[in-house]
C-alpha cells in the first residue's frame, strides 16, 4: 500500500489514476444510469401503469433476452482482452499519459455495449409489467461489469505489455 491508502505506484505509474477515469466512466453508465433506469420501473411497476403485451410468450421472450445478454457478456470479455493486447503508446516521451488516454479509450465502448445489456430489462418489463426479470438483467449487466472493469494486477500487465511494445519499437499508430 502507498502512504495514501492506494495500491502501490508500479514501475513509476499511479495505478489508482490510470484505473479511475475509465471506471468512473463505467460507473456512471453501468451503475448510475441503470439504477435511475430501475428506480424509474419500479414506480411504474408500483403504479401498473404496464400490461404484458405479450401474453403467454412473455417467458419465452425473457429466455431470448437472456440468451442475447449472454452472448453480449461473453463479447464484452473477448473485445476487452482484443482493445487492451495492441500497442497503445505513441511516443517514448509520452507514455504515461497515452497509457491513460488508451485505457480509458479501450474501456469505453466495452462499457456501453455491457449497459446495453440492461437495456433488455428494460424492454422485457416495458413489454411485460414484470419488474423482477426485467431487473434480473440489469443486475447481470452490474455483475458482468464487476468482471470487466479493470484492476490493478490487469493494469500492471498492460504497462508491463505496453512496456514491452515500446523496447521492441511497436507504436500506435
């Protein structure tokens, strides 16, 4: 631990700031919006202002939904691991900070494609009344997150790896 309560500084780089703006970003469109999104459906659902559309294939139509966030959880590992293993450093002389711009650049749209998981739950309970499923996938959509967004050993691999690109002269482009 460093004298601030942080995880240690790795090979000169403050691994909380390289950690932070990509996670509040995530945060922020993982947690915040999706929780405002609930909070929305459940006084909608306390109101039962929403009817099941579908009938008596609203069950089928949750499964579907859960077959396509899982599919959706499983890209957004495979495209995190593809956005972080090339060279994301331009220049020597600047390599913290393009470490920084480049996480936060890898992580975004792996971010959104997770929220977009809620977005199902959403649409179920809009489609059906039923608030317990349609938050089920936007808790799966938080818990699928919580394994994505990065961590301190996953950082110092990446500077270890970006390290490695730069000795051997491989520079984003």
């Amino acid at each position: 631990m460093s004298p601030r309560g942080g995880y240690e500084d790795f090979a000169g780089f403050d691994l909380n700031s390289l950690i932070a703006r990509p996670l509040y970003f995530g945060l922020l469109v993982n947690v915040v919006i999706p929780a405002a999104l609930l909070l929305g459906c459940s006084w909608i659902a306390t109101h039962k202002i929403v009817e099941n559309q579908l009938g008596d294939s609203a069950n089928l139509t949750f499964f579907v939904f859960c077959g396509i966030a899982l599919v959706q959880a499983g890209l957004a590992l495979w495209w995190r691991q593809r956005r972080l293993d090339g060279p994301m450093i331009r220049s020597d002389d600047t390599f913290s900070q393009d470490l920084s711009d480049g996480l936060a650049r890898a992580s975004r749209p792996i971010f959104v494609l997770i929220s977009s998981i809620s977005i199902w739950g959403y649409a179920y309970f809009l489609l059906t009344g039923r608030f317990r499923e349609g938050a089920a996938l936007a808790l799966f959509s938080f818990l699928v997150f919580q394994v994505v967004r990065p961590r301190a050993g996953a950082v110092r691999k990446l500077i270890k790896r970006q390290q490695d690109y730069v000795r051997s002269g491989m520079f984003l482009k």
